[in-house]
C-alpha cells in the first residue's frame, strides 16, 4: 500500500469479544478502521496471555486491509515465519524483547512482511535511532504494555525526537495506549500518524450493534485532525 501521513485508526482487537473475534474486525472495518492492530503476548515479555499465529492465519480472510500485529514476545525470532505464514502485514517487535533486534528487523523484512519496532514507555527514541533504516514503523507505547484500558501516559517529546529523526523517510509513527479523542490530538500534533486504540473504539457497540464503534472512530479521527 502507498505511504501517506494521513491519521489511520488502528482499533486493538483486545478490547473487542474474543468469542467473535472475525466478526469484530468485519465490524470495525465496516464502520471506518483503517488498520486492525492485533495483540500477541506471551505471558513473559509482559504479565498476559492472549493469541499466537493461528489467531492471526484464522482473521486474515476476515481482514480486508491491514493487518498490524504487535508483538510482545520474547523470543521473537522463532515466531516470524509463522507470522508470514499467518498473513500478517506489519509486524512489530519491541527493541527490548532481545539483544538481536537489528537481525530481528531483517528477519522480519526477508520473511516479507514491513517491519515496526516498538518502544516501552521507559526506553528513549535514541534505542532505534541504529535501526530507523530497516523499519516502516516505530511504535510508540503511551502504557506498560500488557493490558488495555490503562492511562495514557504523556510520551510527546518522544514522540517529537522520532519525527525529527525520521525526517523524509517514509516510516509511520504508531502510538499504542490510552488514545481516545482527548489524548489523539497531542499524540496527533507531536507527529504521529497511526493511532491504535482499544476501549476507545470498542465501548459502547458490539457485532450486533455496531454503530458505535463508527461514532468513537470519527471521533478519534476527528479530534486527532483538528
Ligand atoms: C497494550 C496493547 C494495546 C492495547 C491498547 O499492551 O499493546 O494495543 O490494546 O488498548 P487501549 O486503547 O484500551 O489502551
Ligand atoms: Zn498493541
């Protein structure tokens, strides 16, 4: 797909119904997603459990665009043939899930998929500054990552050090945590063009009534835009 700078919404299937789980990307698709983010943890690199590859290979069919697969593993390596294999488009891997992250991004790359590197709150912009020629995306996490529905945590002039160091290159700013239509415009403004969001997106619909997942996506976009 083109590179653009333009806002994508990014909803975390996290917070939709595990049980339905094709049906919700339909659903959130249908009602304006740009991206589908899915959350791989493996109960190691953070305190939580949720999906693999088979999740991933079993929602490509239900997944018209991008599928955005966030891993919080570690090991990574052992998995990203599985990943391709599953379908997936992006796949991001956190800069401190291992000491290898450079031959994790190349791995990544060869396997065909467009590689993300992802930072914890507590990790600065400087630790992928090495590795900014080898990604399409730098995640940005604004919580612990493990969980949904936590603070946002105020991570702007990270966020403003990245866009500087990216410059023209052609790398998107994805920030994952806590963005609802307050919180998008500051992330918006510091650089950031795909903005993941859970409960945001999530609260208040469901497959069967879907429209409110359409409400809180125009709303992030809206406040996101300005
Ligand atoms: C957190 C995950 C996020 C999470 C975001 O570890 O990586 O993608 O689902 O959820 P909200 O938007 O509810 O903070
Ligand atoms: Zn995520």
């Amino acid at each position: 797909m083109p590179f653009d700078r333009s806002i994508k919404i990014a909803p975390s299937i996290l917070a939709a119904d595990f049980a339905a789980f094709g049906a919700e990307c339909e659903a959130a698709e249908a009602q304006g997603a740009d991206w589908i983010h899915v959350d791989v943890m493996d109960g190691h690199f953070v305190p939580n459990l949720t999906l693999g590859p088979a999740m991933c290979k079993a929602l490509r069919p239900h997944i018209k665009g991008v599928m955005d697969v966030h891993l919080m593993i570690a090991p990574v390596d052992p998995y990203i043939d599985a990943f391709a294999e599953a379908g997936a488009d992006v796949l991001t891997a956190h800069v401190e899930a291992g000491p290898h992250v450079h031959r994790t991004l190349q791995a990544i790359r060869a396997a065909g998929m467009r590689p993300g590197v992802a930072l914890n709150p507590g990790t600065p912009a400087e630790a992928v500054r090495d590795v900014l020629g080898l990604v399409d995306l730098v995640c940005v996490m604004t919580v612990n990552p493990g969980f949904g529905g936590q603070k946002f945590i105020d991570m702007g002039d990270k966020i403003r050090a990245l866009r500087e160091m990216i410059g023209d290159r052609e790398i998107h700013i994805e920030i994952d945590g806590g963005v609802d239509p307050k919180t998008a415009p500051l992330v918006a403004a510091a650089g950031a063009d795909v903005l993941v969001a859970g409960s945001a997106v999530f609260k208040g619909g469901s497959v069967a009534d879907p429209a409110p997942y359409g409400a809180n996506i125009r709303a992030i976009r809206a406040a996101a835009q300005g």
